[in-house]
C-alpha cells in the first residue's frame, strides 16, 4: 500500500486481520469493534454473494441474513482467526440456498394463471362502478323525500307489495306506478345534470 494511502487514515492490516483485530476487541468488550468488522467484512461478503449471480435485493438479503446469522453464533467461533472464513462461508451457503430456491420458481405465463385464479373485477371496472353508484346515488338524494323513499324500496325489492308501500308512503296503489315513473324522470335529469358540470 503507497505511503499516500496510509496517511489517510487506511491500515496495511488485511480485511482478515482486521477481522480478527476487530472480534477479539468485540468480545473483550469493546462494543464499537463489532462496527469496524461489519465496516471491514461487508465488502468482501457482499462480492462473495454476488458471485452467485443474485440480484441487489436477495444479496442484501442473504448479506443481512450473514450478519443475524454472526450475532448468533459469535460465540461457537473459538479462533478469532477464523471469523472471516465463517463469514463468508455463511454468505456462501445463503447464497447458494438462495440460487436454489430462485431457480425452483418458474414464472408463469398470464393465460395460465388467470385460469387458476377466481374471477374478480379489475380494480378500473370496480372504480367505474362505484363511481356510477356514487353519482346515482347522489342523484336520488337530490330529488324529493316522498321519491326517495318510493325509489329505495323499489331498487331493493324484485316485486314490492304495491298495498303495504301504499299504506307506508300514504299513496293510492294507483298512483304509485305512475309516481315511480315521475321519480325516475327527476333521477334521470339529475344524473344529465350532473354529468354536464
């Protein structure tokens, strides 16, 4: 290493050595040391993991799951000397568990899956629909209380009982066909209304 790089603050140590340095320093107590492993180790895992031809995201993944992996375990390595080699032979095992599992995964073509899969609306037809809902509704409420009260007892009844609607909106039985037909006249001219804004 050239005489420049050193006087920036850059050891001559080895990421192995600074490794071991680093752990030795970590165990006797020095909670900060643990940072310097991670700072000198992290490099050389993440290339270890990339090696295996893993995306950004998985070689986090795998890197991450390395370092739960040593927090754990810390304590089962006897020879400071070996903490980078159980590093990167943890990474080398995530990952290589990691390509396995990838390569398992076949990607299916959309055909396929949407002949598995239930029938549901797309998120754009069930935006249309409440929308309409929301305008017809909107409009119903802009007409009458009597009208509203006829519409709503018809919109949710296939057959409604023409005598007990006309004894509960106090109308003739005659003139409720014709009502109807007024009420949805005013609906319709809400909703043109409405959609003219």
């Amino acid at each position: 290493m050239s005489e420049d790089r050193r006087t920036e603050g850059q050891s001559d140590l080895s990421p192995w050595d600074m490794a071991s340095g680093a752990f030795i320093a970590w165990r006797q107590g020095d909670a900060g040391a643990v940072d310097e492993l991670v700072a000198a180790m992290t490099p050389v895992l993440w290339h270890v993991v990339r090696a295996y031809g893993l995306d950004r995201e998985a070689a986090e993944d795998v890197v991450q799951a390395t370092w739960l992996g040593f927090v754990r375990l810390h304590r089962t390595i006897e020879d400071p000397q070996a903490v980078a080699s159980w590093l990167i032979t943890s990474a080398r095992r995530g990952a290589a568990a990691h390509s396995r599992t990838a390569r398992r995964a076949t990607p299916v073509q959309d055909e396929t899956l949407h002949a598995a899969l239930p029938d549901a609306e797309s998120a754009e037809a069930l935006a249309v629909l409440d929308d309409e809902a929301s305008r017809l509704w909107g409009a119903v409420a802009s007409v009458d209380e009597r009208c509203r009260k006829l519409l709503r007892v018809v919109a949710f009844m296939d057959r409604p009982d023409y005598q007990s609607l006309s004894q509960e909106l106090d109308m003739p039985v005659g003139s409720i066909g014709p009502t109807r037909a007024r009420c949805l006249a005013k609906v319709r001219t809400a909703l043109s209304r409405g959609g003219e804004r």
